[in-house]
C-alpha cells in the first residue's frame, strides 16, 4: 500500500510520558500474521507522528495520547494503558511502544499511556475525585447505588460525570478505533466476554495468558459502565481488557507485551 499525498506529518521527539467475578477457558491457537506492505523505512515506522493531548484530569495534568503508523491508513487501532492510578504496569507498555516501536504503514496506532493521571500520580485506584473511571461510563448500566468517594467502586455523581471519561468519550467518538486494546491488573487473562473475542484469543497467545468472562457485576441486559462494555455497544470496532498479572517482570511489560499487541493488532513491523 502506498500513501496517500500529503499523509504524513511533521514528526514529533518522543517526550518522557506521565505517567467481579471469573470463569475461565482455554486460548485460542496461534493467528496467521498478516502481510506487511512497509511502504516507509524502518526509521520511519519508530516515528511518532501525532502527540495530541485530548484532555485534562480533575487536577489538570495533561492526558496525552500519540498517533505512530499511517495516519492516512484505513485501519485504527488503540492501546490504553491505565484507568486505574495504581496498575503501573500498563503505562510501561504503553511508553515501551511509544518509545521503541515500529508500526506498520497499515495501521494507524494511537497510544494513551494513561487516563487517570491523577491517580497515577498518587498511585490510587481513582481519579481525585475519588471516583473509579472504570465505572463512570454513560451506559444504561450505571447506577448510583453508592454515592460515597469511599467505597471500593465509586461511580461518581452521574454518568460521564469526570473530566478524563468526557476526554476519552470525545477521543473514542472522534478517531473510532477498529481494535482497543485497554491494560488492567492483576488477573492475570483476557477478558473475552465482548463481542471482539478473535482479538481477545490473539491478545491470549502473543501474551501467554488465558482467557476469561471478567464482569463487574452489572445485571443481565444492561451494558456495564466500563469503557470497553461502552465501546462495544455503542461503535463497530471490538474492545477487549487485558488483564498482566500483580508483578509481571519488566521483560513481559516492554518486550513481550508491546510486541505482542502490535501483533494480536495487526500492527507490528
């Protein structure tokens, strides 16, 4: 595939970025990888093109997503590293594909190294509002049974009530991913209760994890208030949560993990 005139823009420096219930199956078999068209160098295909902040949290750090690939490419994938402040290791993963990697000129990759700034700051599960943004989505799933910043997974005050949930709803509804790949801990699976579960089985061989229904409780027929439950009802594209386990070593958060999504994406060099 060749680009399009005029496609490309002007590279950017890539900066130091800022950072219930189981059943179980077994994972799919290994898929066929995809052609490659290499249609830039190997220099280029490192490059970040695009660094855009999209938003601001509660206390007003920046959340900052980066566009690698072709951003002309008919094909958009994006990985979100963390929701919750105190899961460090997908912010890892996220910088490691920033930072090092190379993507394929068939894709257009955006990576959100973290949502939840706030939290990652103070490495608390919730935004400074004390809210879980994993459960402030607007779906017809959200409730507001407990009103209290203190409980273990407080909703906020209404859906979509949070700076870093609008930022992202907007971001989601303007670049309309074919593929979200969205980093957790500390299960230790792929979640496969989405409609995307050739992905999910994808995700599960390239990062040795197996694959589970991971739910947050939300009754039958209601779309749960998480952002790949949102996704998945509301767009085309296919969401799926990646659960590393608690310690996962720094060789599985930088090498096996971010070379292994740009493959289960279709997006590695």
């Amino acid at each position: 595939m060749k680009l399009r005139s005029g496609a490309l823009v002007t590279s950017l420096l890539v900066l130091g970025v800022g950072t219930a219930g189981l059943s179980v199956s077994s994972s799919a078999a290994a898929p066929a990888t995809p052609d490659r068209s290499h249609a830039y160098s190997l220099t280029r295909a490192k490059q970040v093109v695009v660094t855009r902040v999209i938003g601001r949290s509660v206390q007003g750090r920046p959340i900052t997503a980066y566009e690698k690939g072709n951003p002309a490419a008919s094909r958009t994938v994006l990985l979100v590293g963390q929701m919750h402040g105190n899961e460090s290791a997908g912010p890892v993963t996220a910088r490691h594909v920033v930072r090092r990697l190379a993507v394929d000129s068939d894709v257009r990759l955006w990576v959100v190294p973290t949502m939840n700034p706030d939290g990652a700051a103070r490495h608390t599960r919730k935004n400074a509002h004390g809210v879980d943004l994993n459960r402030n989505w607007p779906t017809n799933g959200w409730r507001s049974a407990d009103r209290s910043p203190r409980s273990g997974a407080y909703r906020g005050p209404s859906p979509a009530s949070e700076p870093e949930v609008k930022a992202m709803v907007s971001f989601l509804r303007s670049v309309r991913p074919d593929l979200v790949a969205s980093l957790h801990q500390p299960f230790g699976s792929v979640d496969t209760s989405g409609k995307a579960r050739a992905y999910a089985a994808r995700l599960a061989h390239q990062l040795g994890l197996p694959t589970r229904s991971i739910t947050v409780g939300t009754p039958s027929g209601l779309t749960a208030p998480t952002m790949t439950s949102w996704y998945n009802h509301g767009f085309a594209g296919g969401a799926v949560t990646v659960e590393y386990t608690k310690h996962p070593s720094t060789y599985f958060t930088t090498v096996r993990a971010g070379n292994g999504i740009l493959r289960a994406s279709g997006a590695a060099w």
